[in-house]
C-alpha cells in the first residue's frame, strides 16, 4: 500500500534533484582538477625560478672565489714566475753556448785567414 503521507511532487523532484547534484559534483570535481593544474603550473615556475637563481649563486660563488682566493693566485703566479726564470735560464745558457761557439769558430776563421796572409 502507498504511503499516504508521501508527497507526489516531492517524489517527483528527487531525480532532478540527484540531476542537479550530479551537476554540481561534476563543477566542482573540473574546479578542483583547474586548481590542481594551475598548481602544478605554479610549482614548475617556482622550479625554474629556483634553478635560475641557484646556478646565477653559483656562478657568482665562483666568480668570487676565482678573484678572490689570494693564496690559489700567489701559487700561480709563483709557479708561472718559476717556469719563466727556467725558460730565462734555459735561453741565457744557450746563448752562451752560442756565443762559446761562435768566439771559437771565429779564433780558427782567423786562425787560417792569418797564416794565408804569412806564407805558404
């Protein structure tokens, strides 16, 4: 038997009622995916943001020990010091190698020339 107290139009309105819900459900579950994107889009431009100030702060750290680590640059410049006084060296003792040479060669060029100028 019906219920006579149930109310006909009520009964009738609950399927538009699950239909409207159903469509608010529906707005609110594409909301919520928009709002996951747009976060997600957020967090990759906070990403990129971050990699670029991280690789500017270590290229500036570099910069900086680079110009200002006194002890690596008087090491360098030492050593440089060190390599251009052996290539001085080097350079000064072939020199006179060739001057050594040369004075000889010449005491027998004139060796020679004078004894063709005093006889034969």
């Amino acid at each position: 038997m019906a219920n006579p107290f149930a109310n006909p139009t009520a009964t009738a309105a609950r399927p538009m009622l699950l239909q409207i819900e159903d469509q608010y459900n529906k707005r609110i579950d594409d909301d919520v995916a928009k709002l996951v994107d747009c976060f997600a889009d957020i967090v990759k431009v906070g990403e990129v943001r971050s990699s670029e100030s991280l690789l500017s702060l270590i290229t500036e750290l570099k910069q900086h020990l680079l110009l200002n680590d006194t002890n690596t640059l008087s090491r360098l410049m030492e050593k440089r010091s060190e390599e251009l006084t052996r290539q001085k060296d080097e350079i000064k003792d072939t020199l006179i190698g060739m001057r050594n040479e040369l004075a000889s060669t010449i005491y027998d060029l004139e060796s020679v020339y004078y004894r063709s100028l005093t006889g034969p």
